[in-house]
C-alpha cells in the first residue's frame, strides 16, 4: 500500500451508516502502473477486501455490500474472468473459517447462476452454512447489474398480474422494494467508489436513491482501514433529508458557539498510520 501522511479521524460511535455499499475500482490501473499484468491488481485487490471487511466489522457496520463482480465484466477477456473466478473461490475458502467465527452472514446478489459450479457450490455452502449468523452481513454482488436487478423484480409483478394474483392499481413501491434482494438488509446509506472516477457503474440503482456518496481517489488495492473510517466520517457531517427541508442555516453574523463533545463511549478517535 502507498505510505500515508498521518491524519486523525473522528468518527462517532452512535451515527454509523447501517449499510454501506464499495464500489471497488481501481485493480487494472494500479498493476498497470507498477508495470504487472492486471492478475497481480486483482490478488492485491482481494487482500484489500480481506482488510475492509474486517475494519467494517469492528466499526459496527451492519451490512456491507461489495461490487465484487458485474453484469457487464462478463464481457473481458476470458483468461482475465478466469483469475477473477479462481479468487472469488480462494476467497470464499480462505475465509470460511473467519466469516463463521466472528458471526458474520455471508449472501450473494446477482445472476450466480453464471458463477462456474465449483464457485457457486463454495458459495452457496458458505451463504448457508452463515444464514442464522446474526453478525455483519456481508454481500457479494455478483454477476449483478443494478438496471438487471429492478428488470426482474418488474418481472415478477408482471407474473403477479398475469395469474390474476395481482392488480395493477394495487402496486406499491413496497411490493418492488420487496422483490430486490440487494436492499433487503436496507438501502444503502453509504456507497464508496474508489479509483478516482465518479460514476455508479450500474450499483444497487434502486437503493441508492437517497444514499451518500464518497468517492476516493485511492485505487482499491491500496484502500485502507482509514480510508474507509474517512468515507464514514464524512457520511457524519453531512444532514440527510430525504427530500424534506433541512434544519435552518445559522445567519452569516451569528456568533459560534460551543458545542458540548458527546461522550467518549459514544465515539472513535482513530489516528491513521
């Protein structure tokens, strides 16, 4: 990972995002300016979700979704799906035994039917043999397309209408919002893009209507534990309203005043290294 200038984070302790969603970008360019095959991004990628995962569990994060693999990424070169594929199952080996012993749920999003069948059996254990964990909920987009994912949950209320079990003037948002397995842990409050670019790329379309927004310049191979208690720090600064009016603005000649510190067992004060 590249060094970093030391920084403190605040980060409140009763204002944590329940849900947070990565966008993780940025493999290709780092191996690439480090002069290695794109492979070499994609294992030094992994490691960074290995470390991300266990940084959003000790956080409190209740749920975390990474974009582990879309719709669309079907289209790169085979020998490239390949080493993406032989990851996913190393990853899904390797931290079998870490998943279930820190109580974490493991589920997938997307058309995994397209996974290879040795992927989608580890898969498919995992997710089973972690259904009842009551900890983190770690979800892996993949083969996922958020345009994809609102298509079928159409489709369902289509089939609904069709066999009579549905009439149109009774649909309601909730019965769409119920038929989208990547918000049923809640719609995002978070959504990270890291990489530098600034763009949604077909991620959780339908959930993130009132997310937050960060995007980091930092390739995701080197995406840190600070940079993502950063990502949430800033997800605490900010006022949501969800379409209502926000809470007045001070006059410009108004005098500052002090604000009373919340407690120290309702924050985290991380010094970055």
């Amino acid at each position: 990972m590249i060094p970093r200038h030391p920084t403190m984070i605040l980060i409140e302790g009763r204002n944590l995002p329940a849900h947070v969603g990565i966008i993780m970008d940025g493999n290709g360019r780092w191996a690439q300016q480090r002069g290695k095959a794109r492979s070499a991004g994609h294992k030094e990628g992994a490691r960074a979700v290995r470390r991300i995962v266990r940084a959003a569990r000790r956080l409190g994060i209740s749920a975390l979704t990474l974009y582990a693999f879309s719709e669309q990424n079907w289209s790169r070169p085979e020998e490239e799906i390949e080493g993406l594929m032989e990851l996913l199952l190393e990853f899904l080996c390797s931290e079998r035994d870490e998943i279930l012993e820190n109580s974490i749920r493991l589920r997938a999003v997307g058309n995994v039917d397209r996974l290879p069948s040795i992927v989608r059996h580890a898969l498919e254990t995992l997710s089973k043999d972690s259904e009842k964990n009551t900890g983190m909920t770690l979800t892996l987009a993949l083969s996922y397309g958020g345009r994809e994912e609102i298509l079928e949950a159409a489709r369902s209320l289509a089939k609904d209408v069709a066999e009579n079990n549905l009439d149109p003037a009774d649909m309601t948002e909730e019965m769409l919002h119920a038929r989208m397995p990547s918000v049923s842990v809640g719609d995002p409050d978070l959504v990270i893009r890291t990489g530098g670019e600034r763009r949604i790329s077909n991620f959780l379309l339908y959930g993130l209507a009132y997310a937050e927004l960060h995007f980091s310049a930092v390739l995701w191979p080197d995406f840190a534990e600070d940079d993502l208690y950063e990502a949430v720090s800033s997800y605490q600064s900010r006022e949501r309203r969800f379409g209502k009016v926000g809470k007045p603005a001070e006059p410009i000649d108004a005098t500052p005043q002090e604000i009373e510190a919340p407690p120290e067992s309702q924050r985290i004060l991380r010094v970055a290294r």
